[in-house]
C-alpha cells in the first residue's frame, strides 16, 4: 500500500544533507521535468514581480523567491520532513517508532507540482511552486505533469493499492483510476453532511497516520476502511471512496 499525501505551502528550512540530486529520487523517468521546473524557478526568481504574479505570493513573501533561486545549492531533507503544517503535524511521522515508522516511510509519499512525486525519504530542499501556479510561457502544471506523472503512476498502481489523500489541484496532475479516494464531511446536530474544511487536513493526516503504520497489508477499500475503523475513525465506504466523518 502507498498513502499519497499532498504538499504543503509551508516546509521547514535549512536540512543536513546535500544539495539536490534529481538521480537519486525515486521515479527517475520524472526527471527530465522536474530538472525544466527547477530550473525555470531558479531564473523566474531574478525577476520577483514576476515571480511573485506566477507562484501567487506578495512582497512580504519574497523569502518564497530567495528559497527558489537557491533551489540547485540548498542543502535537502527527507521528504516527509521537509513538508509541515496540519497535515503533517497530525501524521506526526517523527513520533513513530521501530517497525511503524519503517512502514510508514516505505508507504508515505508526497504528491508535489515541483518533482511530481516524491516517497517519503527522497531528499529535497525548501521550495514554492503550487498546483495551481502557472510559470511564464509554459502551460499550466497539470498539462506538463499529466504525460510523465500519470504512467509512473499507473506504474505503482499495478502492483500497490494507492490510497489518494490529495486535494483535488495536485490529484489533477495526474489521476489514478482505481486508487482509494477520501474525504471528510462533518455531521451536523440535524442530520445534515457539509464539507470540512481547515480540519479536513487534520482528519486526513490522522488516517494516514493509521494506515502508514499499521501492521495490515491492505489490498482494497474495504480493508483500508477496516483499519481507519480501528484507529477510531467513523468511516463509510462506496466502492473505492471512502467518506469520513466527524462531528460538526
């Protein structure tokens, strides 16, 4: 099983290993992409109103663009570290032990609009490009990802149960029929379902935090549901889409 997380804006800095090499990450048929992105940034990054129309930020933010022109020369950090927020405190991976946190690391991966795809232990730096940023000259990422992003990902669906915990801009660089997909709906005092929001990070960081360490090798939805079910969660299940839900 793989539990394919989504990115966050916010990544930790800094990182204790060397510089970037795109040969040793994981899905090397990425590669020639993820080099054109990176370096696309790095020369976007001499230009920062330019750079700050393209990835959505504002001058206060223009730390976002230092970090970018680095991108060839900044030291790297696992993957599953480098990347923060609610997420990711509530999958909490630093807090796992022995067996649990080897699993979790040979499950988790990250979707990302810069290198496609990442698993948890790929080394790489701090950087700022979003789904839904749009480098100039170059079509938006979806149309670049799709052709390289969905193959490889096909590739792992083949032989692993994918379970796809990605907001709806980076599952749309590359789709992945047949994989497990999640949300969450809060339940209200009258019955009533809505969308959650904010938390809806939270809930999914608690499942993958679940399915990442658990000692099951699930092979379809129903076993994914049965795990999340242990660890607590109210979950219901219509074929390959699971729905958790909370209280409102």
């Amino acid at each position: 099983m793989i539990v394919l997380l989504p990115p966050s804006e916010t990544k930790r800095t800094g990182g204790d290993d060397p510089p970037v090499r795109l040969d040793i990450l994981s899905s090397p048929q990425l590669t020639p992409l993820r080099q054109s992105l990176i370096d696309e940034l790095v020369d976007l990054a001499g230009d920062p109103p330019a750079c700050r129309k393209a990835l959505g930020i504002s001058a206060a933010q223009d730390a976002e663009i230092e970090r970018n022109a680095a991108l060839w020369h900044a030291p790297t950090m696992p993957a599953i570290e480098r990347y923060t927020g609610v997420l990711y405190d509530a999958l909490d991976i630093a807090s796992l032990r022995g067996t649990a946190a080897t699993r979790a690391r040979a499950r988790l991966a990250v979707g990302s609009a810069l290198f496609g795809l990442l698993r948890a232990d790929d080394p790489v730096p701090a950087y700022r490009l979003s789904a839904s940023s749009k480098l100039p000259g170059q079509p938006g990422l979806a149309k670049r990802w799709r052709p390289l992003l969905e193959p490889a990902l096909a590739g792992i669906a083949a032989a692993e149960l994918i379970v796809d915990l990605r907001s709806g801009s980076y599952a749309g660089l590359g789709r992945i029929p047949g994989a497990v997909r999640v949300q969450v709906l809060a339940e209200h005092p009258d019955g009533h379902r809505s969308v959650v929001s904010h938390f809806n990070k939270a809930h999914k960081g608690q499942l993958a935090r679940a399915l990442a360490g658990s000692r099951a090798e699930p092979s379809d939805a129903a076993a994914v549901a049965a795990i999340a079910r242990r660890s607590g969660m109210n979950v219901e299940r219509d074929g390959n889409e699971l729905t958790v839900v909370v209280s409102a």
